[in-house]
C-alpha cells in the first residue's frame, strides 16, 4: 500500500515488524501444510460478488411484489400488499433499508479503524467514518427529504420542476464530501481506488441522477409505473454502490492461515495476491 494508506495494525508483533491480529478457528483454512508467511488481500470481486447476492434478491422480490399488487386477484391484493411492505425498496424501515444501514455500518467501522492506523489523512479517515454512519441513519429516518425545505427555495430558480428537490443541496452536500475525501482516495492502491470511486458514482447515479428522473414522473397524488421502475433501478444502483465500496475497503486488509488453524489480519502495505493457491 502506498505510503498515504493505512499502517499495519493489530495485538501480535512478527519478525517483519508488522502487527496482526489472529482470529481463532477460521474454517476458510486449507487442509495439509499451511504456508505462514503468505499474506493474502481479501478479494475486492469475491466480496462485492458475495455482498451483490443479497441485493439481486431484494430487487427481484420487491419488482415481483410490486408486480403482483397490480395482477393479483382482489381477494388476494391485500396479503400481496402486506409482504410487499417488508421487500418495498422504495419504503423505509423493512429489509432492504436494514440491508442498506448495515452496509453503511461495515464500511463506517472499516473507515474508522483506518482513522485508528493511518499514517496519513486520518481527518479524511475520519469524516469518511462519519459520513457513513449518517448515511447509515438516513437510511431509516430519511434525513435527506429535509432538505427538501433549502430545495425548494433554490429550485425557484430552475428552468423546470422537480419532484424531489432535496435533490439540490444534496449535489452541493456530495460534491463537498466527494472533495474532502477525494485526495485521500487517490492516494488508496489501484483497485481499491478505482473501487472506491467507481462506488461513489453509482451511488449518486442513482441517489441523485435517477430519483431526480423519478420526480419528474410525480402526478400529483398518482404514481405512475414509471415511477416505480425508476425507483427500483436508483435502490439497485445505490445498494449496488454500497456494496462495491465495502468491498474496495476490505480489499485494505490482508490475512494469512497458520498452521495452528488461526488467521491473522492486518491492514496490507504493499502489492499482495488475492487469492490462496490452497485455498479452494
């Protein structure tokens, strides 16, 4: 890792002269002879990929749900709508938004312990920590609809109406926070890097750009069907950005098996493998 990434941290002080910290028992460790002096990075793909299974389920269940509240029979509508409210992606408080504070939560606790370890911009580290733990409220409280207030009075002077215009203060807020953070990001590896950043675009793609789109679609007190495919693809896009940044920040970590079937962890320093021959 470059010399702006995190230093190495943990309880166990190896000849190396890095700190680690061992986990007891994994089951991810390979039978036979273990290689000890093997440090691996956590995979950024093989998280995100993991990380996506979920999300894909939720998006699915909820288009289903809603489909099914337009094309079930009347006796049936009501239960439809009953589970719909827990897959809903367009509500709060049910699974995808738990999901979603959940994601906001890891990546705030992997920024934070790189505040903790950081050689250099731990201010960044540390507003990075903040800001996903907001984020992770807002996912429950829907903070950002509150600004809907300083919208409001800004959208006075656009060419055109929107839905949704919190969305204004919520571009300035985003591109304040994207350049508080942008020079500690440049200053991450590659791939968590472009990680990172290919992260940060989504998730405004489709907190931003899309719900603004969805706006538009609002008649009054009717919600067209246009709406409600456009909210679908801003909730995907936006778990979807959640959870390649939780991958790019565990791709930060290295870990190593040992022969006494622990793992130790660490925040990598230098180029590393992804993967463990030996582990299938």
């Amino acid at each position: 890792m470059a010399s702006d990434s995190p230093e190495d941290s943990g309880s166990a002080r190896h000849s190396d002269g890095l700190t680690t910290v061992a986990s007891e028992g994994s089951a991810d460790v390979p039978a036979g002879p273990v290689d000890a002096t093997v440090w691996r990075r956590i995979s950024l793909w093989r998280s995100f990929t993991y990380l996506m299974i979920p999300v894909v389920l939720l998006v699915l269940i909820s288009g289903s749900l809603a489909l099914a509240t337009q094309w079930a029979p009347p006796e049936s509508v009501e239960t439809v709508r009953f589970w719909f409210y827990f897959f809903d992606v367009g509500r709060e408080i049910n699974l995808p938004t738990w999901f979603s504070a959940g994601l906001w939560i890891t990546a705030g606790i992997l920024a934070g312990y790189f505040a903790r370890r950081a050689s250099r911009h731990r201010g960044s580290w540390a507003l990075f920590c903040a800001v996903c733990m907001v984020f992770s409220i807002d996912e429950t409280l829907e903070l950002h609809e509150r600004l809907d207030v300083i919208g409001s009075e800004l959208g006075r002077y656009l060419p055109l109406q929107l839905g949704f215009t919190w969305v204004i203060p919520g571009v300035l807020i985003a591109g304040l926070i994207g350049l508080s953070l942008l020079r500690m990001v440049l200053g991450l590896p590659r791939t968590s890097r472009a990680g990172l950043l290919a992260a940060g675009i989504i998730f405004v793609a489709g907190g931003v750009g899309v719900e603004t789109l969805s706006g538009l679609f609002i008649q009054g007190d009717t919600l067209p069907w246009q709406f409600f495919l456009l909210t679908l693809v801003e909730e995907s896009l936006e778990m979807t950005g959640i959870a390649l940044g939780v991958a790019a920040l565990a791709h930060l970590i290295a870990y190593r098996h040992s022969a006494d079937r622990s793992t130790a962890f660490r925040v990598a320093n230098r180029p590393l493998p992804e993967t463990d021959p030996a582990t299938p």
